[in-house]
C-alpha cells in the first residue's frame, strides 16, 4: 500500500504543475487609466481602463471617461474627447458631455470611443482630453480648464488595446 502512495506522489505533483502552469495568463493586461482635472479641482475627468466594462454596460467596451464634479459652487462640468488612431496624424473629435449633477450627485460615465471605427481603442492609439467649469449645459465660455500640454489637453497614449 505504501508503494502505490509513493507512485501516486509524482503523478499528482505534475498533474498539479500542469495546472497551475495553464492557468497563469499569457500577458497581464496593461492599466492605461489617467486623468485631467480644472485648474481648482472641482472638475475631474478620468479615463478608466474598466476590463471588462463599465457598470452597467456590461463587456461592451472596457474604455470610459468619467465625468466628476467636486465642488459646491454652482457650476456644471464639461469634458472633451479626441483621439487619435495609430499611424494617422489628425486628432478626430468625439464631442462633449456635461455633467450638472453638481457635487451631491452622480458622476456622468461616458463612452465616446464608440464612434470610432472599431469601438474600441488599440495599441498605440493616443487619447486627449480636457475639462472645465461651465455655467450651464450650453454655455460656451469654459473657465478654469485642466491645464496639461498644448491647447489644455491631457495626452495618453495606449499601450495596449
């Protein structure tokens, strides 16, 4: 009885290698998270690298910009979004979204990557984008936009897709 354990012993222990040697990812997925936030922190936008997906989206795409508002000043908050794809020269704009739920409310989960051809972003794609305070759904005077890189842009580049 005791010969059969000891056979037994090696056999399990590869089985129990190969098991764990299967299960370990091929590559770790890489976190492309960053934000931009107006020029007194009340306004925060934060690109989110979600894997798999936002609340409530379930795996529809797991790129999302999150619209906060910090403050209780009476000013709403406007995001912006561009991208860039790989190998292109030109920044396309995804538009706009308010968020005026004001600093007791919700924040505004956005999704513009949609509008692009693949729904999603790639390898190498570069975002940009940028948020200020605003009086008001249309108003189009923005004051104290984030103030990162040229036209008060914030730039991120993906490393992964």
């Amino acid at each position: 009885m005791q010969k059969a354990t000891l056979r037994m012993h090696p056999i399990l222990a590869s089985v129990a290698a190969a098991t764990l040697l299967t299960s370990a990812p091929a590559q770790a997925k890489l976190n492309d998270n960053f934000k931009a936030s107006t020029s007194n922190g009340c306004g925060v936008l934060n690109f989110r690298d979600y894997d798999p997906g936002a609340p409530g989206n379930g795996k529809a795409n797991d790129y999302y910009l999150v619209i906060h508002d910090y403050c209780r000043d009476g000013h709403g908050i406007r995001a912006w979004a561009f991208v860039k794809r790989r190998g292109t020269g030109n920044y396309v704009s995804l538009g706009s979204r308010f968020n005026g739920n004001g600093r007791a409310g919700a924040p505004v989960y956005w999704d513009p990557f949609t509008a692009i051809g693949t729904g999603s972003l790639l390898g190498a794609d570069t975002v940009a984008i940028r948020v200020c305070l605003v009086d008001g759904k249309s108003d189009r005077t923005p004051f104290k936009c984030s103030r990162s890189g040229r036209r008060q842009l914030t730039y991120h580049t993906m490393r992964d897709g």
